[in-house]
C-alpha cells in the first residue's frame, strides 16, 4: 500500500497569518520492464528422448538427420552480459572455431559447432537451478554453486570428462558430439557436484561407481524435471540414460545406460560404470519411494558426509542416516529397504 508522504508546509504571511498544508499520496514509479533474455537453440534434453523416433542417425553432424521439432528455444539464464555464454553458474569456451554469441544462439543446429556450446551453457544452469530448487544453496549447503568452466574440445575424442585438477568439464566429439545430448551433459556435472562436496572423490572402485551412479540419475531427474517445466514430449523410456549419444554404438531402443536394473551388490564386476548400476537402481528406488524432491534433498545431502573412498556400505548408511535426520524413521526405512534390495551388505 502507498505511503502518505507530506510534500511540504507553506506558511503564508498575510494578515490573518494561515499555515496550509499541502499533502498528497506519493506515486511509486512503474519498474521498467525488464530486458528480454537472450534465447538459445537446444534440444528438449535429446531427439530420440522426445521423438521416441529410435532410426535416428548421426550422419556426420548432419542439420538434416534430426527433424526441427526436436528443438526448442529457450531462455539462456544468469548470463554476464558480456555477449558470451558465460554467466553465473557456467561459463563456456570452444577449444577450437568461433565461441558462440548469445545475439546467434538461437539460430545454431546441430551442425554447428556453437550449438553444443550453447547446450553446455543451457544444461550445466538447468542443473545448478534444479539443485538450487531443492534448498542447495540457502536451507541447505551450496552443491557446486560457483560457475562451472565447460570446454567443447572438437579436436577430441568420443569421450567427455570431469577433471579435478582444473575442476572443469570437457566434452569431446565423434559419433553423436557428446554436449548434443542433455544427459551427457548433466552427468559429467554430476562429477562436479560431487568433487564440491567432497574433493577428490572416488578414489576406489565403489566411489568411482557411486560417482558413476549419481551422474546418471541427476541427468535422469534434471532432464525430468525440465520437461516438465517447459512442457516438453518425452517419449521415450525415462529410467534409459544418453539416448541420442549412444545411438552409434548400441541397438535399438538405444541406451547407454540404465537406472532401473535388477543387478545387486553381488553383480559387480570392478568397473566403475557397469558397478553404478547397481547404486543408481537404489537411488531410483529411493525416488520411487519419497518422491523426487524429498529423495533427491536426501541424495545429494548425504553425499556431503561421504570420504572420498566411501564403500557402498558407508554411503549406504550416511544416506539412511540423513533421511531419518531430515524426514524421519519412515524415510530413513524407505531409504534403506531400497539399499537392502541391491543387498548392500550391512545396511
């Protein structure tokens, strides 16, 4: 409600000496509309995810092989104001050809190579706001909120990495480019969050497989969660990771991997990506149970408390243990009867 504010009091000299008071209700000025954001061209987290169409090919980064309704325009966020894609939590460089401009980003395909940087840019804020969402970084402690650096390497191989050295992220290209699908993108994030939380994790085989785990669901729950947001399709099996990046090398339905497996603790095999499996079926059990937002406070707040070796044990009952702190018994029971399921010894 407006403030009476008094403008002034006049005294008026005459023979009948008078005061009068000039009163009236300060008008508050209109805010300036703000400033339209800067729009980017991305894809609606992956064209076989919201196509469901799974014939889809790479064709040597091809604008033809992905029809145009796997795109969407959407608002490139937080950014600096520098005309880059560089901005409060990531900022993005090309290893090679020309950085993209956020006046173009809306304009990039597939084929050019600015598209995956703006990908990259779109994706890594996507899924620092998400986690801002639920409480990191206000109620709860920041999980990797700073801006994340993101190199698109064209020179590279098919392969994309966290590096703790730099605490950056680097995306390679061959087949699918891998900053082409969202979920490649989120993962490799997971990385980083998980290295904020704890410096240097997975420093053994069940840490490594945790981290491996951890990215994949986060990809699985941001890309969610943006479809939601947005309104975007999604037709095709959410609990697959990487879709569109995997087509190269796996069959139809393609799927690098997936969150909803039957393996258990019994199952592992000592690498670090087929061993996830198993603690990324718990995770999406968890989900299951709690529902999205509940579990995933839950997941990434417990990871503050693991060491940098946890075992699948540990990291089992740090995560129990905080449910119960955070929810209460019926959490923590759902939290473990999921732990239990993979036959994680002592949980």
């Amino acid at each position: 409600m407006p403030r009476r504010t008094p403008r002034g009091l006049i005294a008026a000299a005459t023979a009948a000496s008078a005061l009068v008071t000039l009163a009236g209700t300060a008008t508050a000025a209109a805010p300036a509309p703000a400033a339209p954001l800067p729009q980017g061209r991305v894809f609606m987290v992956n064209p076989v995810q919201s196509s469901g169409d799974q014939t889809l090919a790479d064709a040597k980064d091809s604008a033809d092989a992905v029809p145009a309704s796997a795109y969407a325009t959407a608002a490139l966020r937080n950014l600096d104001g520098s005309g880059g894609l560089s901005g409060k939590w990531a900022s993005v460089r090309s290893d090679t050809g020309t950085s993209a401009k956020t006046a173009d980003a809306a304009s990039y395909n597939r084929h050019d190579d600015q598209f995956e940087q703006v990908m990259a840019y779109f994706w890594v804020n996507e899924a620092q706001e998400y986690l801002q969402g639920l409480g990191f970084g206000t109620e709860l402690p920041g999980a990797n909120d700073r801006v994340q650096p993101v190199r698109i390497n064209q020179w590279g191989a098919d392969n994309s990495f966290f590096t703790d050295k730099k605490a950056e992220i680097r995306f390679g290209k061959g087949g699918v480019d891998d900053a082409e699908d969202a979920e490649v993108i989120v993962h490799e994030y997971g990385h980083a969050v998980h290295n904020a939380q704890v410096p240097g994790f997975g420093t053994s085989p069940e840490a490594g497989a945790i981290g491996e785990a951890f990215g994949d669901y986060l990809a699985v729950e941001v890309g969610t969660h943006a479809d939601a947001r947005y309104g975007w399709p999604r037709t095709a099996d959410g609990a697959c990771v990487a879709d569109w990046d995997s087509v190269p090398y796996s069959d139809a339905p393609h799927c690098l991997r997936r969150i909803d497996g039957n393996k258990v603790y019994a199952d592992r095999v000592g690498e670090v990506h087929a061993d996830g499996e198993i603690w990324s079926r718990a995770l999406f059990d968890i989900r299951g149970a709690l529902g999205a937002r509940t579990a995933d406070r839950v997941i990434v707040n417990a990871q503050f408390g693991f060491a940098a070796d946890t075992s699948f044990t540990d990291a089992a009952l740090k995560t129990v243990a905080t449910a119960e702190r955070m929810y209460g018994k019926s959490a923590a029971d759902a939290v473990r009867a999921a732990f239990r399921a993979r036959q994680i010894p002592g949980v």
